[in-house]
C-alpha cells in the first residue's frame, strides 16, 4: 500500500476531515446536474459511493441543455450546489474534475 501525502499527492477543499485510507465505488455524474429540462442522475444510484463530476454545463450546438439558449444557467458555476445535490443523494465522497 502507497501512502500519500496531503497537499503533495491530493488536495481537498472545505471543512473536511481527512479518512483513513479506504476504497468505495466510483462513478461518473457528468455535470453533477439535476433539473426538469437535464438530469445527470435519472439512472444514477451514487449511494455511499465517491462521485466524479465535471465543471460548467451541458451544451449542444451552443445551446445549453438547462436553459434553451446560450445563456448559461446557475449550474455553470456552482460547484457547491453540484456538490451539496451529490452529498443529499448520498455519495460519500466528490471530485469535481
């Protein structure tokens, strides 16, 4: 087992309290979004697991999936709420990459 080291091999942001080494499932949850017109977690169970989640927002053609229209929604930008749906749906862990 490869021990590493805080602030040289990961770095982690807020009030945390750093584990043990251990091991949990790991999925993707695309943008982290959860919305009437785009949902990342329709078929997404992410229950006690460690949950990757990108940064911004879908966009197809430069239309945003959220809004309808360029303009991007409140969900470009705010990794806290992406991280805070991803806490209530269970996850134990999340990276946002």
């Amino acid at each position: 087992t490869k021990d590493y080291q805080f602030l040289k091999d990961y770095y982690a942001y807020g009030d945390i309290q750093l584990p043990e080494l251990t091991s949990m499932e790991i999925v993707c949850a695309g943008y982290g979004i959860e919305h009437k017109n785009y949902s990342d977690y329709k078929k997404l169970d992410v229950t006690n697991k460690a949950v990757i989640i990108f940064p911004g927002e879908p966009y197809v053609n430069g239309v945003s999936l959220i809004t309808g229209n360029v303009a991007p929604s409140n969900w470009a930008n705010d990794w806290r709420a992406k991280s805070q749906l991803a806490l209530q749906k269970g996850a134990k862990a999340i990276f946002i990459v």
